[in-house]
C-alpha cells in the first residue's frame, strides 16, 4: 500500500475528531448568541414582568390601605371565576326580569 491512502483505521479517528470539532464550533456560537444576544433580551422581559406586577401588587396595597377592598376582592373573585368557570357568573346588581 502507498503512504498517501488512508486506511479504514486512520479514517475513523478523524471522522470523530471533525464531528467533535464541529460541535465544539456550534456549542462555542450558541454560546457566545446566548451570553450576548438572547442572555440580555431574556432579562430585560423578565425585569419588565417583575415590574409590572409590582405595579400590580401596589396597586392592590393602595386598594386596601383606601378602603377600597371590599371592590378589589370582589372583581378579583370574579376573575377567579371567570377564569375557573369560563363565564361569567351572575351579578346581583344585574336582575335580569323574565
């Protein structure tokens, strides 16, 4: 056999070694895109997200400390049901005359 022809054997090795290295190279970019890219995107969603609840929850507290809880309780238990139920349940303000 010549020297120049690759065996079976010394084949094998480098087929592992370029698809190691090809992942290397793909682990290395997806990396480098999460850390710069989609890392910084990600925690600006999420602080937006713990803002607007503590928007929320302030809200809330103003309710309560105002006295205006017996309205905040009562239109978050008819989320709540709406949310459980899937419609809207009956309101006593709202007689209906058949």
């Amino acid at each position: 056999m010549d020297d120049a022809t690759l065996a079976t054997a010394d084949l094998i090795p480098l087929l592992v070694g370029c698809a190691l290295l090809s992942s290397l190279i793909t682990l290395a970019v997806i990396g480098v895109l999460v850390k710069f890219w989609l890392g910084p995107r990600l925690e600006r969603h999420i602080d937006e997200r713990f803002e607007a609840g503590a928007d929320r929850l302030t809200q809330r507290f103003v309710a309560v400390l105002t006295g205006k809880s017996r309205e905040v309780i009562r239109d978050r238990a008819r989320d709540l049901a709406r949310f459980v139920g899937g419609r809207r349940g009956r309101d006593p303000d709202d007689e209906i005359d058949p």
